[in-house]
C-alpha cells in the first residue's frame, strides 16, 4: 500500500487477508456462479517499465483461472480498462515463463457508491477486453454496518459473508463521507473479540480502501496493528517461514555444489577411462602389430629352410607349428 507502510508490514497484511478470503464465495459481490477462491495472489507482477502500478487484489479460483478485482471511484472507463490489460499482460507473461501454459484471467472491477453505471467491454478490434461490474451504490451500507454492529455488541461470530461485506461497507451508499465511514468499520472491528477476525477486517478495509483513505489515520490504524497480538504472532510465523526458506536455499545450493563436484569427478573419471582404454588399444593394436611382422618373418625363415631341414626342425627354430610349417611346405611344391 502507498503512504509509508513497510515492505514487511505488507507481507503480513497479505498473510492475513489469505486467511480471510480462502475457500470464500463471491456471492457477496453479487457474483454468482464463479468459483471459490483458491488463494490470494501477489499484486506486483514484473513489467518492462520502471512503475509501481500494480493490481488492487489478485485471487488464484479453485478453476485455477485468476481474477484480477479492482476498486473505482471514477467513471474513467478507457483508462481504467487499459490499465487492466496492463495488469492482465503482466499476468499471463508471469505465469506462462513459470508455467508454460495460459491461464484464464476474469476481471472485476468494483465501483464506489460514486459511480452509478458502468460499462463491461473495451473493444480495440481484434482486443477485446471484458469486466464485470459490481455497483455498490446498489448496497445499503447503513442496513448493513447496523446490522452487523448489533452482532458484534451482543457478542455474536460474524459468518464470512457478514465480514466480507463489513470490510466493503466504506465504499457503499451510505449517509456519511467515505472517510467516516471507514474509521467507524475500522473502529467497530477493534472491538471484536475475535482478535484474527479483528485483523483479518481492518486489513481487508485497508486494502480495499488503499485509493481513498486518509493517509495519517492509515499510519495511526498500521501503528495499532503492530500491537494485535495476532499481527506479532504473525510476524513471528512470517521470520519462521523465512528462515526455513533461507535454510532450504542454502541447503539447494550446497546440494548443487555438490552435484557440480560430483559431475566433474565423474567427468574426469571418464576422461581418465578413456584415456587409459586408448593407451591400452594402441598397446593392443602395436602388440599384434608385432607379432604379425614376427610371423612374417618366421615364415620367410621357414620357406627357406625347407629344402634344408625337416620339418619339424624348421618348426623347434622358428616357432611356427608343425601344421604351418607343412602347410609352407605344399603351398611351396606347388
């Protein structure tokens, strides 16, 4: 979120609205049919420029499709839909060089109780992008917020439905400003008993309301969190998470090591074998080499000897056998 909050803070924020929205409907949106949500998804995605835009929420559905939601206040429809693709571009581009496959991607865009109507389709020819629009003009964010006061004063659990809408209530219709109305559902969160659900709320208000809300009452709200205990415990499971990863980096990269030491041995190894087989095929082959001229040589002896010695002679002084030096014989008296 802009407006200060540290890098880490946010990581925490994020753990805490997985929680929140995991295996959660989007009926409350007015959005039936849709699958379950999955996860929540990183909002920054690499981009070949050098901005900070980034999308508002990102969800991982139980389809395995992404759904890109986004909050407006404004009715500027072309700017906001070409900002989408951007975001939309980054999307499939991340996921397909992890992947190698394209995902689908659904937007939704939400819209403040100051935009009345809205269109759901940019058509650029062959780009075509479409939206769904959810108009929160529609909702009685007084109905809603009263009721779920009373809940929460008679000490009654809010369903997940009840807290998602909760946390929607400040960019509803309602009879305050928005920045009121985001301190009184901020303020009414704090006193739940359920100290998670606490978090899970002021976290999802401040990330839905990112685009509008008072930037010193944001610090104030992100100064009481840091004291929830649930923020702390988090924290704390976040540097385990961490150091568990940095463990097993270190453990990958002295495993690579020794693979990489171990490929060049057993590629010296080969060099060695190989070297040490054509030593001894040149040894083998000058042997044989040897021995041939060495026959050679007796059988020119042995031709010679035959009108002077028997046969058996001739074979004792030259070493052939018997059978060759006869065998010399005949080819001779032919």
């Amino acid at each position: 979120m802009p407006g200060g909050i540290s890098h880490h803070a946010k990581d925490i924020l994020f753990k805490s609205l997985s929680a929140l929205y995991q295996n959660q409907a989007l009926d409350v949106y007015g959005l039936h049919g849709l699958p379950r949500i999955k996860a929540v998804l990183p909002t920054e995605f690499p981009s070949v420029r050098a901005d900070e835009r980034r999308a508002d929420t990102v969800f991982l559905l139980e389809d395995d499709s992404i759904l890109l939601l986004e909050y407006e206040s404004n009715e500027r429809f072309l700017d906001n839909h070409l900002k989408y693709l951007d975001y939309a571009c980054r999307i499939l581009h991340t996921y397909y060089q992890q992947e190698k496959r394209i995902r689908p991607i659904r937007i939704v865009v939400i819209y403040t109780s100051d935009v009345t109507s809205a269109r759901e389709q940019l058509d650029a020819g062959d780009v075509l992008l479409s939206s769904k629009a959810v108009l929160l003009g529609e909702f009685n964010g007084d109905a809603i917020f009263h009721a779920i006061e009373e809940k929460v004063h008679n000490g009654e659990p809010l369903t997940p439905e009840e807290t998602m809408k909760l946390i929607l209530v400040p960019l509803m219709h309602t009879r305050f400003d928005r920045q009121t109305m985001i301190e009184k559902t901020i303020e009414l969160a704090k006193t739940i008993d359920d100290e998670p659900k606490q978090l899970h709320i002021i976290a999802g208000v401040l990330t839905a309301t990112d685009k509008f809300i008072d930037r010193s009452y944001a610090e104030k709200v992100k100064e009481w969190i840091k004291m929830n205990k649930v923020f702390r415990l988090l924290v704390e499971e976040l540097e385990q998470e961490r150091e568990e990863m940095l463990k097993k980096v270190m453990q990958e990269k002295e495993q690579a090591v020794q693979r990489a030491i171990q490929e060049k041995e057993q590629a010296v190894q080969r060099v060695i074998q190989e070297k040490e087989q054509a030593v001894q095929r040149v040894m083998q082959e000058k042997e044989q080499a040897i021995k041939q001229t060495e026959k050679r040589k007796a059988i020119e002896i042995a031709k010679n000897l035959l009108d002077v010695l028997p046969i058996h002679e001739i074979a004792k002084r030259t070493g052939l056998t018997v059978a060759e030096v006869a065998d010399l014989a005949k080819e001779m008296d032919r």
